[in-house]
C-alpha cells in the first residue's frame, strides 16, 4: 500500500477514538510508546518468527534500533520505566502504528504498517478475574464499533501446566514438554523418546563422560566434568559455562537410568491436547476425561469455571465459544488464558482481536520479578474492512 | 543494445579465475572491453552476450531483479540474498567449483552438543543461566533463521558478522556460528566443530538464470549457446539431475 486516502485515514482515527474512549472509561490509561525502541532488548524477549519480522536499523550513533512489530513490549517497557519494581498495578490502553515485514508482500490484508488499539493490565492479584476483565473490555469495543457476529476461541496453556504437575514425571521433563508444547512434531517426538527405554538409554551424547557422572551426587559432576575436559586436551571457551554443560550431562544421566513414562501418562497428555469442545462444556469434559487417568485437576478447572462465570456475568456470550487445548500454541509468548475474536468475513487465519495472558514477559523486558500480565489488542484495519464491507 | 543478454560474472578472487577457466574450457573467450580495468566484457564466440563482472553477492542482486540474464555465482548466495528464490531464479548448471558448505558450528568444549536438538535445549539452560539468548554469529541471517525454525530452534539471535566469523566465538561476540567451510580445518583451530545435523546447504558456483530479466528471443538463443557450450566442453560436468 502506497499511501491511504484521508477519508480512509479519518475513519481509522474516529474509529479509534471510540474504542479508546471505551477503554479509558473502563480506567485504563491512554499512552503513547515511542515507535523507535532500542533493538536488542526488544529482539530479545519478541519470539523468532516475529523477529525476522522487525525492521531493525542503526543509527548515526551506531545504535541498533527497531520500529515496533507490536504495542505490547513497548507498553511493558513504559510500564517499568515508571515502576521499576514492576509489580505495581496498572492499566494502559493504546492506539498506534506497528510494523511487521511481509514476507508474502505488502498487501491490504497483510500491510506492513498498521495500527493496533488495545489494552494491557499489569499486577492484577486475581488472575482470572482480570483475564475475563481484559475479554469483555475488547468484545464491548468490538460490539460498539458494530460488530454483531463473532466467534470466540479459548485456550489455556495454564491448564496444561498444571496437568504436567499433576503427573508424575520429572521436573525436568515437564520443563522439555512444556517447552515443546507450541510445536506438535517436536511435542511429539519427545513424548516417544520419554515412553521408550531404549530411546532414554541411547547414548545421544559421549557415553565416556556420562558414565562418569552420577546424577544422584549433582556435587561431584562438575569436577569429573573438568577432568574429563582437561583429559581429552579441551579448553573452555566462550561465555557458556561449565555448569551449564554439567545440567545437561547430568539430566542425560538421570535420563539413562530414569523408569521410561508411563504409556497411559502419555495417553492422557495426549488425549487433553486432542481435546476441543464448546468453552461451557469444557469442564466436564476435562474433568471426565482426567478420572479415567485418575488425574485431580480440581482447582484449575474451578478457576477456569470462575472466569467463564465472570465473562457471562460481563456480558460475554460464552455459550458458543470454542475451547481447544491446543490453542496458543503457536503463539510462543503467553502463558495462561488465550483467546481470539473471529469473524466470518474474515476468518479464523485473520483473527479480529486476540490476546492472552503473559506472566513472564515484564520479567524478560526488566522487572525483577515475574508480574502477572495480561492484554489484549484489536486489529483496527481489519474491523473498519468488515465494517465498511470491503471484504472478499 | 538491450536485448543482448546480459551476464554476471565474479570480478574478483578465486572465483572469478576459476570461471574464466571454465567458460575457457568451453571454449569461450571472455575478454575486458574498453579500459582495462573496466567492468565489462564480451565473449568473442558469442556477439549477442554482454558481460558484467560484479562481486558475487552483487551477482545474486543483479539475478534477484533481472537486471542479468545470466550469473555464475554461489548457491549459498542467492538463496541467502533471495527470499523467494524458486520464484526469481533456475538454476541451471552447477559448476563443479566454489565447493562450500554452509554450517552450524559451536565450540568443541561443549561437548553436550552433537546436534541441533541439543542446541536447542541448550538454549533454554543458557537463557535461564544468562537472561539472554544463545547468539549466532552469521552472514547468512536468512538460511540461518529458515534452518533453525525448520529444525525447531529458537532461543537465539542472529549477530551479523561479515568477516572473520569463526572467531566470533573466541572473541565473545557470540556463542555458536553459520558459517561455509570446506575442510574444516578453519573451523577446527578456532575451537569449533559441526554439528551432526549442521549442514544447512552444500553450496558450490552455479550458472543461474534470472526470471524476471527481460528475455528477448535474441537472449534466450545466448542463454541456449552458453549451456551448449558449458556442457559439451572438456570437463564439463552432467546435468544437475546427475549431481549429489
């Protein structure tokens, strides 16, 4: 896109100016990050599909610096630059430019410069009551603007966590899985290797150095560890260090001589990510499904209850949403309840608003602590097309 | 005359020698027209083709926008320089010179790391330990991001380094590099190795031909006249299909 008319451009700006009146009224902040952030942190904590997104540049300083894919690390920042603790509440609301390559071409469905109007909400202590808090501000806006249908999808990376926990496994296997979650092959691949003695026992890594170490005594492998390396003739280099090689030597020894999982614990992971069923029923669907594999998840799904009793009690319509249990999974940055708002003019691949929740971001962008986090964001161009009819 | 075929050929370095060797063998005469140093050139058998001799990178540019016809220049850079490659370039010959593999390497000391999967989870001890993540020091930022989202890494950052690379990591400015290589042995004396499943591509001089030239029937009876004569002549290699 070239440029576009101020006709379009004046639509956009009252369209905006509605919807943040709606979220300043709810007692968010209006704010206005800068577009220009500093590259690296930003490239740091932003996942790797959309880094090789970001228009990165240098500047005549020499410093590299970004033009922002989105608003939300921007308001993170703007957050701690004024409690550097972190963990204070606050509520911001924002209406801005954002700017992502495309790498299929700069195009009215996929423009690379656009404009995100959405809001945040920091340190809330009742995560799920602000988590139905953030969805019913965004479908009101979205209704106000004039939306009359939509679609709702729920996930909820929470609920998966915490049946991790409440299988018996290894921490660190629950950390593998967990990580591997958002990727289905891999996710996969490693739930094989975890039900297979002979996969535990392959010896992915020298055998002579694994020997050596035993996992039960974590305290002794770092000195095997720099004799064997002083042995074989091998100098430390870099910024890794040694007891970063010695955890992962040592989990393969503990992987060697650990009991291979369980197929029914693998089972039952399996099934809860196959699961996808109306968001009213999910309850006791998950719950009927976890006592076959005599797994309590009591008080997550109560949680999960509450927050779709306090989206109805805000006037979301959550009879016809969707929960999936794989959904969010590509979307590598939350960490809890995620959602997003189709249309049928549009559909699922373009979503008209999405959010979630990120416990972890303040905490990669500075805080000094994790600060519960969650927020949400309306793609403006997208909801003045479907107003306006323009859709194919 | 722009419907002469244009042809893109190394200015400078080895590659450049070893294609004039080539065209030589296939008994084309390149030569420099005008000053002596100057940038173009023409093939005495063949009247209809105008040569640029341009920087290899500059090569896989001119083929990117069709501003030539033809090129000879490394796979590793028109795939690294072009996004959407299959779209904007076939290649047609490869060359049997410009041998290089690009690959992922880390230092030899971690020896926890033997293949991208341990990277991978490596990555995930190195960010909790250090806030950051693990950095790769590369000039090929495009291969590099394909083959680690194909492979499922992702806790890293590509640090653009356009020289001298394998000593990134000894100077601290990254942790693990993508780099070419041929023998190794480069790599090996500054402390690195590669990995198992490492290699991203293995490269050598291409003759390429760009799409989006503008190719006039006068440059596609060159194009023809060139293949003809690469793959006839003493020492010239099979059809792709025959290679690796």
């Amino acid at each position: 896109m070239i440029a576009e008319s101020t006709q379009r451009f004046e639509a956009l700006e009252a369209q905006a100016q509605r919807l943040m009146a709606i979220f300043t009224r709810a007692g968010y902040e209006h704010v206005a990050p800068s577009i220009i952030q500093p590259a690296n942190m930003f490239l740091d904590v932003v996942g790797e599909s959309l880094r090789a997104r970001t228009y990165v540049f240098t500047d005549p300083n020499g410093d590299e610096l970004c033009l922002r894919p989105d608003l939300t690390v921007p308001t993170c920042r703007l957050h701690l630059a004024r409690h550097p603790q972190g963990a204070v509440p606050a509520r911001y609301c924002y209406n801005g430019s954002a700017f992502r390559y495309q790498p299929g071409g700069d195009t009215s469905a996929h423009p690379r410069e656009f404009r995100q109007a959405g809001v945040e909400c920091f340190a809330a202590s009742d995560r799920e009551e602000a988590d139905a808090a953030v969805l019913a501000l965004i479908v009101e806006a979205v209704r106000a603007a004039g939306i009359a249908t939509f679609h709702l999808r729920f996930g909820d990376l929470g609920l998966f966590r915490a049946l991790l926990g409440a299988l018996a496994l290894p921490e660190r296997w629950r950390r593998r899985l967990l990580h591997q979650f958002w990727r289905p092959e891999a996710f996969r691949a490693e739930l094989n290797r975890l039900t297979s003695a002979e996969a535990l026992r392959a010896p992915a890594l020298k055998a002579e150095v694994i020997d050596r170490l035993d996992p039960s005594q974590p305290s002794t492998a770092l000195n095997a560890l720099e004799e064997y390396l002083e042995q074989a003739g091998l100098a430390l280099m870099g910024t890794r260090t040694l007891p970063e090689i010695a955890e992962r030597l040592l989990a393969a020894a503990a992987d060697a001589r650990e009991t291979p999982l369980a197929a029914e614990t693998a089972n039952a992971i399996e099934s809860y990510v196959a699961v996808k069923t109306p968001a009213r029923a999910a309850v006791r669907a998950l719950h009927q499904l976890l006592r076959q594999y005599r797994i309590d998840l009591a008080e997550p799904l109560q949680a999960f209850q509450r927050r779709l009793d306090d989206l109805d009690a805000a006037g979301v319509i959550t009879d016809e949403a969707e929960f999936s249990a794989e959904f969010g999974r590509n979307l590598e940055y939350y960490t809890g309840f995620v959602f997003e708002i189709v249309v049928p003019e549009l559909g699922p691949k373009s979503p008209l608003a999405g959010g979630g929740r990120y416990d972890s971001l303040l905490g990669e962008v500075g805080a000094p602590v994790d600060v519960p986090a969650v927020g949400s964001c309306i793609h403006t161009e997208r909801l003045l097309a479907v107003l306006q009819g323009e859709t194919a | 005359m722009s419907e002469k075929l244009i042809f893109a050929l190394p200015s400078k370095g080895r590659l450049m020698q070893q294609c004039a060797e080539a065209l030589a063998r296939a008994g084309l005469s390149v030569t420099k027209s005008g000053a002596a140093r100057g940038y173009r050139g023409e093939i005495a058998e063949l009247p209809d083709v105008e040569v640029n001799f341009v920087s290899s990178s500059e090569i896989a540019r001119f083929l990117q926008h069709g501003t030539a016809h033809l090129g000879i220049t490394g796979e590793d850079l028109v795939r690294e320089t072009i996004a959407d490659c299959a779209q904007r370039v076939s290649f047609l010959k490869p060359c049997g010179f410009g041998h290089a593999d690009v690959v992922v390497a880390v230092p030899i000391c971690w020896i926890d790391v033997s293949n991208m999967a341990d990277l991978e989870e490596t990555s995930q001890v190195y960010w909790r330990v250090h806030g950051r993540p693990i950095r790769v020091a590369s000039k090929y930022m495009n291969l590099t991001r394909r083959f680690f989202a194909q492979r499922g890494v992702t806790g890293y950052r590509i640090v653009p380094s356009l020289g001298a690379t394998e000593g990134a990591p000894a100077a601290d400015l990254s942790e693990i590099i993508v780099d070419i290589t041929t023998t190794g042995a480069t790599l090996k004396a500054n402390g690195l190795k590669v990995l198992e499943d490492g290699v991203i591509l293995r490269s050598q001089a291409n003759l390429i031909a760009s799409k989006l030239a503008p190719w006039s029937r006068r440059a596609r009876r060159a194009k023809a006249a060139i293949l003809e004569r690469l793959s006839a002549g003493p020492g010239a290699e099979g059809p792709p299909q025959s290679k690796r």
